[in-house]
C-alpha cells in the first residue's frame, strides 16, 4: 500500500496513482478521471476531492444573496430534459414580461441587500436584443448596485441569429447595456450523440464552447455546467470535463462550474429515475478532481436538496450558490426549493458542515453586511 493510499485511507488500488498526483498538484489524464467517476470508494475519492479543496479556499464556503428573474419560458428550441418551457404559439401556461413588468417582477424581491440579478429564459422568437438592452438598462436604472448575471451561451447565440447580428455585436452591446457576467447554463452534456437525444435543436457543443470563449475574449467572466443522470455515460462526464479545462487553459474565464442534477419529472424523459446521492458526490468529487483551473465547485443546492449539499462540501464543493428566490426552472421539474433559503438558514447549514460561511459577490469578492 502506497503512502498516498494509506494518508487518505483509500480501499480501490485504482486510486494510487490519482493520490499521488493529487498530493503532487499534478493534473489528471482522462484515464484517471474515468477511475475517480467508476470507483467503488466513494469516500476515497471524496478524500482526495476534499483535499484540493481545503488547497484551494480552506474550509471557506461562499454564497451569495441573488435572486432569480426568468422574462419569459417561452421557448422554440422544445429540449426533452426541460419541464419549464411553454412551446411557441400555446397560450397555456405561458409568460412573456414587457420590460416594466420584468423590472417590476424584480422589484419584489430585490432589496439592498441582494448583490446579483440571475437572469435566463427561453429562446423566443420575438425577444430581439433591443429588448435585453431595455431590460438591463431598466433593471440598472432601478437597481444599481445589483450585478447581472444574466443570459446563457444557448440564449447569446439564438439572440445573435435572431437579431441578425455578430455575436461579438450582441455581447458588446449588452454588456454596454449592464449585463456583468454570464450564467452556465445550456452546456448540458457536450457529447452529440447524447444531445440528439435530450436537446437537439439546441446549440451544439462546440457551439457552446465557442461562445463562451467569445464572452470571455470581451472581458466577461461566466460560470460552466454539465447536467448528468439521464442518458450521458460516464466517459461523457468526463469528457465534458477536459472540454472545460481546455477552454479555461485558453481564456481563463470560467470562474465556477456547477454540476447539475438531472430532475426528470415532468420532462419528456420522465420514465428517468432520479439521480442518487452517491452519483451526486460522485460527480462533484470527480469535478474537483479533474477541473484543476476553475476556482470553484458549486454544490447547488436548489437541485441537490439542502442535506447531499452539505455533504458535497467535504466532496470537493466550496460554494452553495445564494439565497435564491423565485427560482422556476428546476420548481418545474418537481424541485421543492424554489422559495428560496433566508441567509441566517444558509449560514447555519454551512456551519454545521464545520464550514465558515463568506458572503460573495458574483465575482467572489467576500462582502461584509449584517446578517438578516
């Protein structure tokens, strides 16, 4: 038995070599990430994966207060992983907010308190970027203070075909306009055999990848996802992975990854179970692990539920997101949590993981407020 397996009382002899390299500092191969996603050891692999975490940020958790605004869920692209979206032309169930009632919407939850504005929706065809350009503006006329974080690589892309404008001209002009950083969404599973299956008519990979390199060359920085447990396997996740580390090696962008777990209820691939806790720790230890140069791993608790978040914090996680409020799109697919968590709640699960909870802006800039 190797010292590295005896430190962090590893029981797959798999792992030696991914300890070795994890005391080292040293960057994994594909072949060693597939061994961190498939092994038996799950609390192994969580040792390593909470061992580059305390390197990197000790046992500092971050969160943010924000709030959710989504200005429409109509959508043309119809995703079969998607329980949010009202198709193009059903007036069932649809929203579509002009840019006074979207500020208004917001209006209801933003205080001073809140620090960022997470804004996403559905492709649809009649929102243009002007009407972005007046949301932000509106929304930084109302709320100063208040960080955009707002539209995916999916929604830049449809805006640039749409409006029939550069991409480079639709990212200039909104962050002209008060958008701050960019969200991760729309990434889900970069592989095109499993994208074919869950969201064909959605922006490819590569596409992805592309637009997210053109966000960070304008000096923006954003957030990356994967969503895992539906159809994906195991050497999607990981791929979907070094495509990551790769675009980060180039743009140094990327200033967190969230994993996402898949929630099938009420999407067309509802006969999916669930994902399970050990999937869950899994992926997001394996994520550490392998995403070497992104800052920072989300346990989202949103998606996780606010008991297999804590446990994430100690599988390589450092951050739990914010206080959340008005959150839709997971609430559409069975998720209990879309009123939000109060900050004295988010503070207390975080201590009781032995964590020390710190207040964040969107850029993890820590930030002193009183607690409420």
């Amino acid at each position: 038995m190797t010292d590295a397996m005896t430190r962090f009382r590893l029981t797959d002899p798999a792992l030696a070599p991914v300890a070795e390299k994890v005391l080292a500092g040293e960057r994994l191969t594909r072949d060693e990430g597939l061994v961190a996603a498939t092994t038996g050891d799950l609390l192994g692999v969580g040792r390593l994966a909470h061992h580059r975490r305390s390197e990197l940020h000790g046992n500092r958790t971050y969160y943010n207060i924000n709030r959710h605004l989504n200005p429409t869920n109509v959508c043309v692209a119809s995703c079969k992983l998607c329980a949010f979206y009202v198709p193009w032309r059903c007036k069932d169930d649809g929203w579509t907010y002009t840019v006074d009632e979207a500020v208004e919407v917001a209006a209801r939850d933003v205080d001073e308190s809140v620090s960022e504005l997470h804004i996403v929706g559905g492709l649809h065809p009649k929102l243009k970027v002007d009407y972005y350009e007046d949301l932000f503006r509106a929304l930084k006329e109302r709320f100063p203070w208040v960080h955009l974080k707002a539209l995916t690589m999916v929604e830049l892309d449809f805006l640039a075909g749409l409006s029939r404008i550069s991409l480079d001209d639709v990212i200039r002009r909104l962050k002209a306009a008060g958008l701050g950083s960019c969200p991760g969404g729309g990434a889900e599973i970069f592989d095109e055999g499993v994208r074919k299956q869950i969201c064909d008519h959605k922006t490819d990979g590569t596409r992805w990848l592309d637009v997210a390199r053109a966000v960070h060359e304008h000096g923006l920085k954003s957030n990356c996802t994967m969503l895992y447990g539906h159809v994906e396997q195991v050497e999607h996740r990981v791929d979907h992975l070094i495509a990551l580390r790769e675009l980060q090696d180039e743009t140094g962008g990327f200033q967190c990854f969230i994993p996402l777990a898949f929630h099938p209820e009420n999407t067309e691939l509802d006969h999916l179970p669930p994902t399970g806790g050990r999937l869950d720790l899994q992926t997001i230890a394996t994520s550490r692990l392998m995403l070497d140069n992104i800052p920072h791993i989300k346990a989202y608790w949103i998606m996780l539920g606010e008991k297999t978040a804590q446990v994430a914090l100690h599988f390589g996680a450092n951050d739990l997101d914010g206080t959340i409020v008005d959150e839709r799109i997971t609430l559409a697919a069975g998720g209990q949590a879309g009123a939000g968590m109060a900050r004295r709640r988010l503070e207390a699960v975080i201590r009781e993981t032995g964590g020390e909870p710190v207040l964040r802006d969107t850029l993890y800039r820590p930030i002193e407020a009183d607690v409420a």
